[in-house]
C-alpha cells in the first residue's frame, strides 16, 4: 500500500532496532563498570520511533536529534562503529571525538546534530526547512523532541512559523510520558499532544511508537505535502522509556505497574513475532545475532581506538576569512 514499508525495509527497521537496543545495553555494562564519562541517555523501549521516522525519508533530508538519539543516528544510517567511537571520545568518531553522545553530528547523512538543550533542535529543523523552501528543494526536515520539549515556548513558535510560512518540516514528538522526571500529566494541559497542530492549522496524527511500520506509514504520510510545497505536520509518536532519564537516574518515580504494563509492548518483541510467523524459521535469530555480533565488534574496535591529538583541539573549528 501506498505509504507502507516493503517488507524489505521492514526487515532492516528490525535489525537496526536490535542494533540500536545491543549498543544501549552495552553502554550500561560499562556505566555501571564507570568506564564511561557522565550521563548516558538511553533509548530503550523507544526504538520504532527513531528507526521508522528514519526510515521513511530520503537519505538526503535532515533530522535534528535529542540528547536520547541513538537511534536517530542509526536509523539514519550512521555506522555504530563511528557513533561508540564518538561516545567514548575517540578520533575515529564522526566528530573527532569531541561530541559526546549527545551532540552527534554528520552532514553526510543529513543528521545536523543533536542537544543537550531541550527543544533546541526544533528551530534548526524550522531554519533548515526554510532554506529548502528558499532553494526550491523537494528536500525536507524533520525535528525529533520529546513530550517535556513539547511544552517549551520555541516549540510553540517554530510550529507557528512553519505553518505560517508552509514550511517543508515534520514534528516528531516521542511522547514517553516523563519529561525528566515529571510525569506528562503534571506538565501538559491536554493528555493528547497531537490536537494541538489543529491550533496551527496543520495536519496532526497521534500513532503508536512502538510500532515501527505505523511511525513509518506516518511519517512517509506527512513527507509528501511537505515535498509539495503543502506545509508542515504534527506526529506525537506514544512509547515509553524503560530506563531512567540517564545513567546517572536514581529511580523510584516510575511505578512498577507502569513499567510492567508496558514491557509486553516492546518493539523489537513485537516485530520479532510479526517476522517470525512470516519468515522462514530461524531467520530473526539469525538477524539479532549478526547484528548483536556487529555491536560487539564495533565496540572492540572504536575502544581500541587512539583519543584525539590535544594539537589539532581547534582544527576545524574556524575558517580563516580574507
């Protein structure tokens, strides 16, 4: 159907979940071992939100990301090699080892960077749709954010702006029902995040994020009238974080009934058991070993890398003018 993944993609969607879901767990063996430096933010539970938004686009359109991005950047096709090199500080990672996990950046797979500030991608996406807009491109931007960054005044003004201007832009909100540590109903006036694209005047649809296939069929949905000159759209994308806010979380505020109703919703489990009754037996084992085994491996060989040279700490950085 128009709109829908091919089974094909459906296939790479789910390896590149498990990709994502081995490089989270690894990071918290090594927190835990204090073999990483500062707070991690992990993105377990939320995979199908990153990897089907991802999915959906073309691989020259721009997505700005969050400080919970791993699987925006695997989804959108970065190396896990390249992004645990950069984690841990390594000259081999995608930005010489100076961005952290966080701040993940590669212009050439249109990931114009993740931050530490909320909400502070989406103005960047709304900035970038408009050059595309300027330059007459069927290019188009997409702005990840969470359900604490939909309450912010610059998410508000960007979502104005873009409609105003009909601007080739997607909001993608992986509403995980916690902002921090602050449940979603003691921060926002309305449960529904997505009834409030009706006050901008743009299309607005509310989907189940731990299904990959339904984030994908949206955002290829919203994809097409941006490309048209038709404007933005508003997905608010339900998932759950299963983990802390980061690795540096205490705990205690999520209920233990919350959690456990969520866990049977996991996505990776949820499409496994799709795969499996459609394909022949042992192909999804076979799937998450080699991309568990890919894990592994990068993380040998990007720890096993050099640290950046502190000579070269302003390459880069400025450009000579005149």
């Amino acid at each position: 159907m128009l709109n829908n993944p091919s089974s094909d993609e459906i296939v790479e969607m789910f390896r590149k979940m498990v990709v994502v879901r081995a490089i989270e767990e690894r990071l918290g063996e090594l927190h835990k071992q204090g073999k990483t430096r500062g707070p991690l933010h992990r993105c377990d539970g939320q995979e199908a939100v990153g990897v089907g938004a991802t999915a959906a686009l073309r691989p020259n359109d721009v997505i700005t990301s969050t400080h919970r991005g791993h699987a925006h950047y695997i989804g959108k096709g970065c190396e896990p090699y390249r992004v645990i090199a950069e984690i841990f500080g390594r000259a081999s990672g995608y930005c010489r080892g100076r961005a952290g996990h966080m701040l993940v950046a590669s212009a050439e797979h249109g990931l114009l960077g993740g931050n530490a500030i909320v909400g502070a991608g989406i103005p960047i996406a709304v900035g970038q749709a408009l050059a595309f807009q300027l330059d007459r491109s069927e290019r188009i931007a997409l702005t990840f954010f969470g359900d604490g960054a939909a309450q912010t005044g610059v998410c508000h003004e960007a979502m104005n702006v873009a409609a105003l201007w009909k601007l080739p832009v997607i909001f993608v909100c992986e509403h995980n029902e916690y902002g921090l540590t602050v449940p979603a109903a003691q921060q926002s006036s309305v449960r529904d995040l997505a009834i409030r694209a009706q006050g901008y005047a743009m299309p607005g649809m509310q989907v189940d994020g731990n299904d990959v296939v339904a984030v994908y069929t949206a955002v290829a949905t919203a994809a097409a009238p941006a490309r048209r000159g038709e404007g933005p759209s508003f997905i608010e994308a339900r998932t759950y974080r299963m983990v802390g806010f980061s690795t540096s979380d205490l705990g205690g505020y999520q209920p233990d009934s919350e959690i456990e109703a969520w866990r049977p919703k996991d996505p990776i489990a949820r499409l496994r058991a799709v795969l499996a009754a459609e394909a022949r037996p042992g192909r999804t084992e076979a799937l998450e070993a080699a991309a568990r085994k890919l894990v592994d491996e990068s993380f040998e060989r990007a720890l096993a890398d050099p640290l950046p040279d502190p000579a070269e700490l302003a390459a880069g950085e400025y450009i000579k003018v005149g």
